[in-house]
C-alpha cells in the first residue's frame, strides 16, 4: 500500500493507571502509545492511507504493535524488527494536576534507528511526512533520520507536519528548539503546544508565538491550546478553534488524536479551519475513554457530533 500519511517515530506499549478497586488495588491497563503512532492510528479511523516508519524490537511489545497497525489499516512494510534492542514501554498515572508518564525506552529499537534505515521510495511516494519532536529527542542517530526524511521529502515535493511535543526528560530546551526549529523552517504545517513554546521560547503571547512559526517558514501554524482549544494562523488570516466540550477521564494521547484527524482531513481536501475544527471534536472525544488508543474516535463518531452541533 502507498501511504498517503507517512508517520515516523517511536511507539511503546502502555501501561495506563486506573482508578482503585474496590480493595484499594492498583491496577494499569495494558495498551499502545508513542505519539506519532497514535496519530497515525487516529488518522487511519478516519479514512486516510498511512504507514509507519519505525523499528521495532523481536519481542512482545513488537508483535504486539505490528498485529495492531495491522488491524487498524496503518502499513507495516517500512517497520523494521530489531534483534539486538528492545520495544520501550511507558507508565501514565493520574493526579489532581493531570496525567504522568515514565518512560522506559534507552536504548530502545527505535532509538536505534538511523538514517541508512530510511524507506527512501516510501517517503517520497507519500503525500505527506508526520514526525515531531520525541522522533527526534530519542537519540542522535533518530535525530539526524529526521532531519533526512524531512529532506527526502522536500526534494520528491511531499509535504511536512511537525508537533514539537517537547519531553524534557529527553534532552534540555536549548538544544530541543535549535533542533525542533531547524525541522520546522522546512516544514509545511507546524502544530506546536502552548507549553512547549512557552519553554523553547520564552514567548508568552499567542499570537507572538504564531508569529514565530510562520517566520520559521510553515504556511500553517496550529497551535494546540489544551482546554482553551487551538489558534490557527495562515500568512492571511488567524482564527480561535473552540474545544468541543466534554467531560474528561483521559487525555492521555489527546494531542496525538487532535494532529491525526487534522491532518487526514487535510488530505481529505479540508481548508484548514474546517480541519481544526473536526480535530478539535476528534480529540475531546478521545478523552472519554481511558488509553491512548482504545478511545480513538472513528469519522462516524465525529462527524455525528458535528452534524449535531452545526458545524
């Protein structure tokens, strides 16, 4: 299958904390995360042809990932299986400030990964290359695949998504925003998080912060707001995108939820504001659930909310 999306990064299996039973037991929920093969599994339910470019260890998290994409419809001829390095797994737990995660993924197969890995005729059969910035933060070698995929996809004319989903933990803000920018200039559609750009900018206005990504060079900047929704801006025009209300019991993976469906619905032939808005209902409806996958809508789900509110 040729993807249209072509998603890259890394995936790990998921340990996700739920509430106590009834005898004050911990229990975790096992299932599926990585941000971008959330957004390639959010951008599969709503119709659009995606692959996935990773690598992956020979062991249960990586069967375990490949029986998935499969059953979700995401392509797995560009996933390598690694014998020497491991799938990485991760813990999310829940307080009264949000949700937490632990991850355990050094030396993991996909931080393995390198350029001379690349899919090259993959890449530039797509219509477009989604990575963020844990693609890149994971190592070195994954940084610098990155940075050539984004080339290989600038040279065939396919276009670039990135979300900074900047992690700490990975590596400190000053060398994360020299790399994450230096992808972005190159970069078609920019979905940065309020947070992330508050620490790899110091900027604390919106609109200054739009600013600075269309400066970089991205024709469009969505940036993702949490609660407060999203800002879209063009070279032309800005406009707020409203959350779709709901009540929460997990965010986990909602970001991803949000910059899959935007960006099926783009190459669904979308304007962006009519994209933002369809992500912005795609993602509360993620939240409903406990997960970063399970609770993934499909497009039926969505479109039927909005067909209810008008939109």
């Amino acid at each position: 299958m040729t993807a249209d999306l072509l998603c890259m990064g890394e995936p790990m299996l998921e340990f996700n904390q739920l509430p106590p039973g009834p005898d004050g037991a911990q229990h975790y929920l096992e299932g599926h995360g990585g941000d971008t093969s959330n957004a390639a599994i959010a951008a599969a339910r709503q119709g659009t042809r995606v692959g996935y470019v990773t690598a992956l260890g020979q062991d249960m998290p990586g069967d375990s990932f490949i029986r998935l994409w499969q059953r979700e419809g995401v392509d797995t001829t560009t996933v390598l299986r690694s014998e020497r390095h491991q799938t990485g797994v991760y813990f999310v737990t829940h307080d009264a400030c949000g949700h937490h995660f632990l991850h355990y993924r050094t030396g993991s197969a996909a931080s393995m990964f390198a350029p001379h890995d690349l899919p090259e005729a993959d890449i530039a059969a797509a219509r477009m290359l989604y990575v963020s910035g844990i693609s890149q933060g994971i190592s070195l070698s994954a940084c610098d695949a990155v940075f050539a995929a984004i080339d290989i996809a600038c040279r065939h004319g396919v276009k670039v998504a990135y979300d900074t989903n900047y992690r700490p933990r990975l590596w400190p803000p000053a060398r994360a925003a020299a790399v994450m920018h230096a992808a972005i200039a190159k970069a078609d559609y920019a979905m940065p998080g309020e947070e992330d750009v508050r620490t790899l900018t110091g900027l604390t206005e919106p609109d200054a912060m739009l600013d600075f990504y269309l400066r970089l060079g991205a024709r469009v900047v969505l940036l993702k707001m949490g609660a407060a929704g999203a800002y879209l801006a063009t070279a032309k025009a800005r406009t707020r995108i409203q959350p779709h209300p709901v009540v929460p019991v997990d965010a986990t993976g909602a970001g991803d939820t949000f910059c899959g469906a935007f960006l099926a619905r783009i190459l669904a032939g979308d304007a962006p504001e009519a994209a933002a808005r369809y992500a912005s209902v795609a993602a509360a409806l993620k939240c409903l659930g406990y997960g970063a996958v399970a609770p993934i809508p499909r497009a039926e789900a969505v479109w039927a909310v909005l067909r209810r509110s008008g939109g």
